[in-house]
C-alpha cells in the first residue's frame, strides 16, 4: 500500500510549516476551524463593536445620522462590516450543521462533505449578498 | 442523600447543552430580527428607535445577549483550554472574558433600557 518514499516521513509532527504547508485539512476541518475563528471574532472585538453602533445609533439623532451617513460610509468600516457578515454567516450556517451533526444528521462522509462545501459556499454567497447591499 | 461525584467525564456536559441551547436562540431571534429589518429597511431614525422601544423587542434583544454571553463564555473557555497550557495565564485569560461578556450585558442593558 504505502510506499517506500511516503513511509519515510513518518512520523509527522505538528509545526507552524506542518500546519501551514504540509498538513492539508479536509473541508469538514475548514469548516470547523473557521467556525472557532469566526466565534473568536464574533465575541471580540466584533460584539463590542456591534454594540457601539448600536449605542450611537439609537442615543440620539445626531449619533443616528453620524453612523448611517459618515461612520458607515468609510471603506474600513464596511470591510469591518463585511468581516462581521463573514463571520456571522460561517458561524451560524456552521453551528446549524453541527447542530444537525449532534443529532445524527448528515454523519456519513459523502453527506458531510457535502454538507461541509454548502456551509462554504452559502456563508460566501451570504456575504457577497449583503457586501452588496452595504456598498 | 447527595453524592456529588467531583471528578468524572460528565462534567462538561452542562455547559455543552447550554451552548446548543443558547444557540438555537440566537438562531431564532437572528432569522426573526433579520426579517424585520430587511422588511423594513431603509430607517429613519424615529423608525429605528421606535424598533427597539417596542417591549418584545427589548426582552427578545435581552434574552439574544444573555444568551451570547453563556454560548461566548462557553465557546471561549474552550479555547482557552485547548490552546492556553500555563494555569496562570489560562486563569487570567477565562477571568477576562467573564469581565468582557458582564460588560457586554451591562452594555445591552444601558443602551436597551436608557
């Protein structure tokens, strides 16, 4: 089965050059590490920063039109707009699967891998979608 | 009689439930605001604070933080463990995001009920 070449770079051991050029993670991990990055996002600094537009936006009518028409208009504040869609949109498209996951759905590989590339694509297209929106 | 095992694999299983719970939640109210919002967009200002004046509003947005921060606490805390090794700095970092999530749900408030 194996051959002699393969064989020769066993063991394997964790490194950043492993994790970065060597090991390749099937879509299922992706998704799954995603889903850990997106979460450690989404809890800082993307609430606290969620919640500041919401703090200005609903404090009066001045902090309302200073966020919809100067704060939100500027380049970095909308591709930070667009990193917390991103990050929402993996995030619950991803925790929906696991969800289904916990319960037996979907547990068999071509199912979820599948369910793996839809969580992908919809979570992108989602984005693209609102990215469009915003801009 | 109580006979609290303190050792054991079941321990984690609380916080697990808790994190689906909590998910499922979010996922509800996410779809309902969502829908609203995009109803009703583009909003003035009168709008959007008449949105968030309303009071199933403000106890749905109530009961959407509390339950980001008990699914953020339990996803952080899960991080922390799998990646921070020195008790110490692991003790620090968990106490952190306790502090951060009160913030946050202090912060809800304020801004909820000003």
């Amino acid at each position: 089965m194996a051959n002699a070449a393969l064989k020769r770079r066993r063991p394997k051991y964790l490194s950043l050059t492993a994790l970065l050029f060597e090991i390749r993670l099937p879509l299922p991990g992706w998704v799954s590490i995603l889903h850990r990055i997106s979460g450690a996002l989404l809890v800082f600094p993307l609430t606290a920063w969620l919640l500041y537009l919401l703090d200005q936006s609903l404090v009066s009518e001045e902090g309302f039109n200073h966020i919809k028409d100067h704060y939100l208009q500027m380049p970095v504040a909308k591709a930070g707009l667009l990193v917390f869609i991103w990050a929402f949109c993996h995030h619950f498209c991803a925790g929906i699967r696991f969800l289904l996951l916990d319960i037996n759905k979907g547990i068999e590989l071509p199912a979820a891998r599948a369910s793996a590339v839809l969580v992908l694509g919809v979570s992108l297209a989602l984005t693209a979608y609102f990215g469009y929106r915003i801009w | 009689m109580v006979n609290r095992v303190v050792v054991g694999a079941h321990y984690g299983m609380g916080s697990w439930l808790a994190q689906r719970i909590t998910a499922l939640i979010m996922a509800v109210y996410t779809v309902i605001v969502a829908i609203v919002v995009i109803d009703e967009a583009p909003f003035d200002y009168a709008e959007w604070r008449e949105l968030f004046a309303e009071g199933w509003m403000r106890v749905a947005t109530l009961l959407f933080a509390a339950s980001l921060g008990w699914h953020a606490w339990v996803g952080a805390r899960d991080i922390w463990m799998d990646y921070v090794k020195p008790d110490g700095l692991r003790l620090a970092l968990q106490v952190s995001t306790i502090l951060l999530v009160a913030c946050y749900l202090g912060w809800t408030v304020q801004i909820l009920w000003r």
